[in-house]
C-alpha cells in the first residue's frame, strides 16, 4: 500500500509542475479487428477520433503481457473519411496473456493532441496429433507378450503441455481382457518435451502422467500387450486416448 501511495503522489506533483501535452481521450476509439488471437496471429487494430481535432498521424504501441513494447509503429498518416480520422495497424503476436494497445493522434509529427489504450488477450491453443491412428501387434500367442508398437504424438498447439494417458480395456469376437495387460512407457522427447513414464507401466482406464510436450515437437510412445493364458482365440481390440490440458 505504501507503493501505491508513493506513486499517486508522484503523479499529482508532475501535473502540477508540468504541462499537460494530452489527455486519455475517449473519443479516440480503438477496435480490435482481429478476434479472439492465439499465438501466430497477425492481430489488426483500427483507431479512429473526430475530424474536428484535425489530426494527421496515429501511432501504434504494441504491449505484451510481460510489460515490454513488443513494437512501436511509425507515425502513420491518418485517412479522413465521413468526419473521422483513421488508421490500422497489425502486429504478429507471439505471447499468450494480455497484451495492451496503446495508441497516439496527433496534430503533426511530435505534436500529441490524444492518447488511448485498448487491452486484448491472446489464448492458448492445446492440439495434439498422432503419427498414426492405429497400430496392429498381430498374432500373439496367449500367455505370450507381443513386440513392441510405438508412435508419435506431437503438439501442434502453441504452449507446451503437460499430456495424459488412459485405455479401454480390450474387447474382441471371443471376450474382454483387462486394459492392465497393456504396457506402455515414453520415449525419445523432442526440444524441452520430457517424459513422465521412462519404463514400461501397466495402463490404466484413469489417467496417467505421459509427458510434458513442447509446442511443435514431439515424443514416442511405446507399447506392448500380454494376452492371458486362458485367453480364447479372436480378434481383440483397445482404445488408447492422449489428452492435454491448457
């Protein structure tokens, strides 16, 4: 509190010491042409203010969450058109969180006459894809345990995240088997990705720690399956789900 106490009264003693060169107008407008970004977007803002104060320029101050000027536009020329001045400007936003816009009119080059700011919030996408939908151990004798099917999942999201595994357990033309005779471990993580499970672990129906995967890269995973001695022949099939959370 004693922080913000310091600061308020620092601001008073600049006004009454200072000239005031602007003021937060708000009929400077801004729009957000661009909705609901996520990380990659080229973001468009449209400002706009009344032909009245005859402004010629607009500038484009473009703040990310972490508090830093991520761009600062030229002092673009304004166009006038039904009694306001406008201009656009865009940014390609790399950061998730909010991000603040702040924009300048002015009168001429250097001469401010209005300030505005605008806050916007870029999402996080979560995606994950396989390298394969599906893959076969063909035979396996009961009682025996099947090599080793491996396949990759990648996130095609825009943040790392962290991924979990769960399974059906195995169904068929001749009975079930439990999902616990399945296998699995993490392997071969790519960029920052890390692997939850290094070795091989019976699965589960509840969710399981798997990895934590970096956005645009990827890991393996590894699986096998022992069919039970008393297993009657048939076709047997598992339903195998990876999810990640954002």
């Amino acid at each position: 509190m004693k922080y913000i106490e310091i600061i308020i009264a620092f601001v008073f003693s600049f006004a009454l010491f200072s000239f005031v060169v602007y003021s937060w107008d708000a009929d400077l407008i801004i729009s957000m042409i661009t909705q609901n970004p996520t990380v990659g977007t080229n973001v468009t803002a449209g400002a706009q203010k009344s032909h009245s104060d005859q402004t010629k320029f607009a500038q484009f101050i473009w703040i990310s969450p972490n508090g830093t000027i991520a761009k600062t536009s030229p002092e673009i020329e304004t166009t006038s058109g039904g009694g306001i001045d406008y201009a656009n400007d865009s940014y390609i936003v790399d950061e998730v969180g909010t991000w603040n816009l702040t924009v300048r009119f002015l009168k001429q080059q250097g001469q401010e006459v209005a300030i505005n700011f605008q806050v916007f919030t870029v999402v996080a996408t979560c995606e994950l894809s396989l390298q394969s939908s599906s893959f076969d151990f063909g035979p396996v004798q009961p009682g025996a345990t099947s090599g080793t099917q491996s396949i990759t999942v990648s996130n095609s999201g825009s943040v790392s995240v962290p991924v979990t595994i769960n399974g059906t357990g195995w169904s068929g033309t001749s009975g079930t088997f439990d999902v616990s005779k399945t296998d699995f471990k993490c392997s071969r993580p790519t960029g920052t990705s890390t692997c939850a499970v290094s070795s091989f672990t019976s699965l589960s129906s509840s969710d399981q720690s798997f990895a934590t995967i970096q956005n645009g890269y990827g890991v393996s995973g590894d699986f096998g399956v022992t069919i039970p001695a008393d297993q009657a022949q048939g076709s047997y099939s598992q339903t195998i789900t990876f999810t990640s959370t954002c």
